[in-house]
C-alpha cells in the first residue's frame, strides 16, 4: 500500500510517495494554469509506474488542494509542513516555509505544531517577491544569489512588491551594480521572512520550500535569525511528505 | 438634511427583498412607528423604549456599500464605519433610510468623526462615554449624558419618559438579556445544542426585529426548540468539533468569512464573545432600584469594549468563558484599522496562551479578497488543536 501526498502550490506542484514508511518517490512540476490540470498529470505519471487508487491512498494540500478529484482528503499546507518537517529533521525547531505566495513559520515540539503564522495578503517575504525581482533583472533564482554573495549592502526599503520593483528600477537607473541590487533583494526578503516569524521562535530552523538549495539564502536567515538554519534536498517536498503521513491506508 | 418618507430614488433598481424591506419600514412609519438606529452596545436602549421609539442595530455587516463609503471616507478605516456611513450615504439601508434618528457614542476615533460627516445626511444624538470607568467622577459624568439624552428624546419625539415607562423598558430588556444567555448557555454541553453561526444569525436577525416583544419571543422560541431536540437526541453538531471562541470586534460582517469557515473545518463557536455576547448581556438592571436612570447608566457604563482604558473586565471576562464553554482555542478577529481591539489583542493573547490554550489573531475586513488565506489559517488553526 502506498501513501501519497500531493502539494498543489501557487507556483509549483509536488507530490511524494511513501510505501511502509520510506519516501520512494517525488515529482515536481509546474502548477500553471490550472491546479486540475496538474493534479490529473501527477495521477498519471504515478500509474505509469504503477501506483493508483487501487493500492494508493492521497492526500492533498496546498493553496490548490481542494482541485485533486482523487484525493481521499485534504489537510491544510501548515499541518502537512509541520508533520513533513519532522519525518525530515526529527528535531525540534521552527519550520519556515518561502512558498509561491506565502511564507509560513511553524513551530514543532516532539513532532506537534505548537504554533504558526503566515504573512497576510501582501507578497513581501515569500518566492512570489523574488519571481517580480529575478525577472525584472533578467536572472534566475540561482544567478540571484550567486551575485548577491558578491555584492555591497544596498536597501531596498518598500515592503510591497510593487514600490519594491519601482525601487529596484531607478536602482538600475542610477546604474548601482547589479550584485549590490541583488543582495539588497534576498535582504529584503530575508527581513521580512525574520519579522514574520519573530512569534514563533526556535532554537533551531529547518527552510523547505523551494529555496532549500539555496546556501546563500540560508545563510543569510541564519546571520539574521542568530541561529542555524537547516535544510536539505527533500525539504522542498515537505508538504507533500506530510500529506502522503497523513494519507491513511 | 431631508426627513424621509417617501422612498429612495433608486428604489427600483434594488432586488425584491430590499424592496420588501423598505415597503414594512415604510408601512411601520406611516401608521405612526419612530425609529432610531443604533450602532453600538453603550446606547441605552430603555431611554428610547420609554420614549415609544422603536430601534434598530446599524451596524453595517456588508461590503456592498464600502465603496460608496470611500468616496467620502478614507479607505484605511475600519469596514464597520464605512459600511455603516455606506448605507446612509447610498440610501440602500430601508432601517438607515427611514430611521427618524441615529444614536452614536464616542467610542473609537473612526466611528466619532464618521458621525460628523453622518450628521450632514441625518439626525444625530452623540453621548459622550467617559474614556475609561475607573475614574470615580465617571459615572456621574455618564449620568449626566443619560440624562441630556432623555431630554433630547423627549424634545425631539415630543413625549415625556416618565419613570415608570423607564422601569418597564428596564424589565423588558433584562428579560432580552436573559433570553440571549440562555441561548448562548446551550453550547455549555458538548456537543453544543447550535451551530454557532446558527446563533450569530438569529442575534443579527434579531437587531433588524423593532418589535421587542417579538424579538424575545424568537429567542426564548428558538432557545425552547433547541432544548428539546437536544434532550430529544438530536445532535446538530459533532462531538469531535473542536470548541473554538470567538473574541474581537463585532462579528457581524464576518459571519460567512470567518464563522462559516471555521465550522466547515472542523469547529464550533461555542462561545460567542464580542460586545453582542454574554459578555454584555449578562450585565442586568436593578429593576427596582430607587433611581432608575442611575441604574441604567451605571449598567451601561460597566460594558467592557477596548475603546475603554484601562479594559481588563474584558481579558478576565474571556478567562472566564474560556473555563465555563471548555474551550479548545481562541480565534480573533480585528477589522482592519481598529486599533483598540488590535492593541489589546496582545493582552488578550498572554492571558489566553498563559492558560495553555492555543489562541489565533485574524485581521481582515468584508472583503472575499483574502478569503483563501483566512480559510487556509482557520483550517490549519483547528488541525492543531
Ligand atoms: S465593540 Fe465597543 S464600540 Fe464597537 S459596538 Fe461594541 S461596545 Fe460599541
Ligand atoms: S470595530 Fe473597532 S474600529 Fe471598528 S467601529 Fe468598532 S471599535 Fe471602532
């Protein structure tokens, strides 16, 4: 029998296949249009390799978890990090999830979420920000933050997305060089991630999401927050991890 | 400002049930009936009641009318005020419309200069409230306002509040009162014996009810159903739904986003803790105290909202209902822009979390702009406990 979790999120879709309590598969795809779409795809390309309603049971989350038709529930993003978080790390600590659209902190204790919190309306802080800023200087995540290990303090002070971006074009304007515009980037989003989750406190952080193989991220919240930041490859599948934990069979 | 008694210009174009709205409002003014709205839980309502004016609850609840509100107010301000400024600026509140008079208090900075730009479009009384209740002049200056108000009253609908009309106003709102708490007692047991939107619903119905006879009638009838289905094995609610309060401002306008939400996740309101819940109503009059009016607005005065400093009869109050409904976690809620609630929620939160129970904050307006992000942090908020 096999569990499977799929985490339909704002920008990308993420699925994770558990069988007698050992991760065996991940998927990663783009959400694109439509959460539906996607969903029907991960079902199909887990029957290929044999897996289907008949010897699987699913669990969905995420922003598009209530467009998976086959899923036998679905449990919020917040619950499924936390339990994923732990198959994961099995410390205590505080997970903080960068996601499309937003950027959660979850605070574990022996495997139970004591408490959460997630930014309101606003993009600043979560992947959706650096989407607008890698765009806008022509780079990609990875090229980001190569150049910003490399650059000079520059603030970018707007919060919102919007005036950010403005800020971000008259810095090009004034011809500031692009590896100090890059580090005023992650700082900002880095502030931002720290001030959300200052009511959840750890001694310890565990990143998923898709900034988890980001090391200069990481280190940049773990200057910031005074405290080890761990993370790994998988973390990014957390929430499908937790989903597929929670898919009984 | 014009006296309404025909109706609105854009009559027409409203939706049947609006237009059945303003025909019974109209009908009741025209054999006679005074109307007043209110829009908060200081005003006295014996004095009007004496006065044989009916009254009505105000409170704006819908985000229909918020942006005709913006035209005129700014948009950072709290979705109660603007709502409720909405209905009297775009005429699309029958109750607003045709209400003879508007009684206003000074509460919050918001809704104390709304009043200014509503009295350009209606009648307004203001009361005065002291800032806090602990000062030992405060009542008396409180008294004082009451005392103006029933000579405002009786100037402005031409009667005399005699005495004895104060005392069977007094009697017939404490039974109001006792009313509403047996409602809300029903979610002592577990399951509780109503769904707590149920319950939100009928107190909303119940501001729009100007016959106060009927309006006990409802409750006490809705109350007596319940009781029986309950004993009669009826189980409305699940056993496993984790009981959630529900504290904050009023709750009105979030009843379909925050209320809904939470108890098509896995929850229940079991208690309903704003300034319309037990909170308030529990709070009786002497019926026969020798000075009635005093009684009434000492009462009045002893209300906790957090637009008073310092407001600690809240925090101990919620303590309280957090032991007497066996509360799960707290959930509340601040309408964008309202301060005191958003200040106070810090205390709110170390009293509730010092108690070992899990506590929530949502800030939101009558928007649906945010509504997957609050039904994500709801969902997730009764996961955990
Ligand atoms: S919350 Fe306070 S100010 Fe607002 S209606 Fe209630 S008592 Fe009045
Ligand atoms: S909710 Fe707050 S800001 Fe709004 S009217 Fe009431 S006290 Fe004022």
């Amino acid at each position: 029998m096999y569990q499977v979790g799929i985490d339909i999120g704002s920008s990308a879709a993420k699925a994770a296949v558990l069988n007698e309590g050992k991760l065996v598969k991940t998927l990663l795809l783009d959400t694109g249009f439509s959460g539906r779409n996607t969903a029907d795809r991960i079902y199909g390309m887990l029957e290929q390799e044999g897996i289907t309603k008949e010897n699987a049971a699913y669990v969905a989350t995420g922003y598009g978890r209530i467009s998976v038709p086959y899923a036998d529930r679905t449990v919020t993003e917040i619950t499924c990090h936390g339990k994923g978080s732990w198959f994961l790390f099995q410390e205590n600590g505080t997970v903080i999830d960068v996601g499309g659209q937003d950027t959660k902190g979850i605070m574990l204790k022996n495997g139970r979420i004591m408490k959460f919190v997630m930014n309101d309306k606003c993009s600043a802080g979560t992947g959706k920000f650096l989407e607008v800023m890698t765009n806008r200087l022509g780079l990609t995540l990875e090229e980001l933050s190569g150049l910003a290990s490399l650059g000079n303090p520059v603030v970018i002070s707007s919060m919102c997305t919007v005036f950010a971006e403005s800020e971000v074009i008259s810095l090009i304007g004034k011809g500031t060089p692009r590896e100090d515009i890059a580090f005023g980037i992650v700082e900002s989003v880095v502030e931002k991630v720290v001030q959300l989750i200052s009511q959840v406190q750890g001694d310890q952080y565990f990143l998923t999401g898709g900034l988890c193989e980001d090391e200069y991220f990481c280190g940049r919240l773990s200057h910031s927050l005074k405290a080890p930041v761990k993370s790994m490859p998988e973390a990014r599948y957390a929430g499908a991890i937790g989903a597929a934990l929670l898919a009984e069979e | 400002m014009e006296e309404h008694t025909g109706l609105p210009k854009t009559f027409e174009e409203f939706v049947e049930a609006r237009k059945q709205g303003f025909l019974t409002v109209k009908e009741f003014k025209e054999n006679g009936g005074k109307l007043a709205g209110c829009l908060c839980s200081y005003t006295p309502h014996e004095i009007l009641d004496a006065a044989g004016v009916a009254t009505v609850g105000l409170c704006g609840t819908s985000n229909e009318t918020i942006p005709d509100a913006e035209k005129v107010l700014p948009k950072n301000l709290c979705p109660l005020i603007k709502s409720t400024y909405g209905f009297a600026y775009s005429d699309k509140c029958p109750y607003t419309y045709f209400s003879d008079i508007i009684i206003g208090e000074t509460t919050c900075d918001g809704k104390k200069k709304m009043y200014e730009l509503l009295a350009e479009l209606k009648d307004v009384h203001i009361l005065q409230l002291p800032q806090g209740q602990d000062r030992p002049y405060a009542k008396d200056i409180w008294y004082e306002e009451i005392c103006l108000f029933r000579e405002a009253m009786e100037k402005k609908f031409g009667v005399e509040i005699t005495e004895e009309n104060l005392r069977k106003a007094v009697k017939k709102r404490n039974r109001l009162r006792k009313a509403l708490c047996s409602m809300y007692q029903l979610q002592e047991t577990c399951p509780p014996a109503l769904k707590g939107t149920e319950m939100m619903l009928a107190l909303q119905q119940g501001t729009f009810t100007f016959d106060l006879e009927k309006q006990i009638a409802n409750i006490e009838n809705k109350v007596e159903q319940a009781r029986k289905a309950y004993a009669a094995g009826e189980r409305p609610v699940s056993a496993s739904a984790k009981r959630i309060l529900l504290t904050g401002c009023p709750s009105g306008g979030v009843i379909q986003k925050v209320g809904m939400v939470i108890e098509n996740n896995g929850g229940v309101i079991v208690c309903l803790d704003d300034c319309s819940g037990e909170r308030t109503n529990k709070l009786l009059i002497d019926e026969n105290a020798d000075d009635i009016l005093r009684a009434i607005a000492d009462r009045y005065l002893s209300i906790h909202c957090s637009v008073m400093t310092p407001n600690d009869g809240r925090i101990d109050n919620t303590k309280e209902m957090v032991e007497k409904y066996k509360v799960d976690g707290v959930i509340e809620v601040v309408l964008q822009a309202c301060h005191t609630f958003n200040v106070e929620a810090t205390q709110m939160r170390r009293m509730v979390e010092d108690a070992g129970i899990p506590y929530m904050k949502l800030e939101t307006d009558y928007a649906t702009s945010d509504s997957g992000q609050l039904e994500t942090r709801i969902a997730a908020f009764i996961e955990t406990l």
